[in-house]
C-alpha cells in the first residue's frame, strides 16, 4: 500500500473520483493502442528489472511502462511527460490508472533513474519498448 501511495495513488472512497472510463471516449487512438498492447507480455519481459531491485519497488510497471513509451512516442523529455501526464486522462488510462489524478507523484528525475536502471538491468530494453 505504501508504494502505491508513493507515487500517487491515493487511497480514497471509489464515489469520490472520476472514473477515466467514464471522462473517455473508447474510439480515442490511446484507447484503442491501450487495449492491443499486450501488457501482461510486456510486463513479464520487463521481469529483470525488477528482480531484486527495492530501489524501484515504488514505481509500477505499468505506469512506467506506459510513461516511457509516451515519451518516445510524443518525442518529449520528462517534465513535459509529467506535465502533460496530469492534464491528459488519455495518458492516464494508457499508463493504467482507473481514475483521474491531479498530481503525478513522480518527478522527472525519478523517471530518469527507473529508465536508467531499467537500461542496465535489461541489455534490449529500448527495443522491448518500441
């Protein structure tokens, strides 16, 4: 629990929210990329990484994941990944959050360290990315 409030997941009553699926439409191009990744494959690839690694025990996959291939994706350095991660609840859904959030718990340096990392855990992680 206390990862996932470390990088911005409050834990508050699901009534008090808003729902992405609700504020979405399902025929958006991420929408729609989100539900052909094969997210569990990726993720099971992505396993190195994560092996005996409490230095990135707080950031999940998925989001990161998600986040780094935004990046590549939209050409963007970290702080306009963060940036535009908080006001876009397209971005928010591809990386997989439930509901909308105002803040990315995450700061650019962090991302950079996970990407780092992830680069010396895993030889083709670029690759396994694109």
């Amino acid at each position: 629990m206390k990862a996932l409030q470390a990088v911005g997941y409050a834990l508050t009553s699901d009534e008090s929210r808003n729902e992405l699926a609700r504020l979405i439409s399902s025929d958006h191009p991420l929408v729609l990329l989100e539900a052909a990744v094969s997210w569990n494959e990726l993720l099971e690839t992505l396993k190195p990484i994560y092996l005996n690694a409490n230095d990135l025990s707080s950031f999940p996959p998925r989001l990161m994941l998600g986040l780094h291939y935004l990046r590549r994706l939209y050409g963007l350095n970290d702080q306009q990944l963060v940036d535009r991660w908080e006001h876009d609840p397209y971005w928010q859904y591809f990386c997989g959050s439930k509901y909308f959030e105002k803040k990315l718990a995450l700061k650019p340096e962090d991302i950079k360290n996970w990407r780092q990392l992830a680069r010396t855990r895993l030889s083709d992680f670029d690759d396994v990315i694109s």
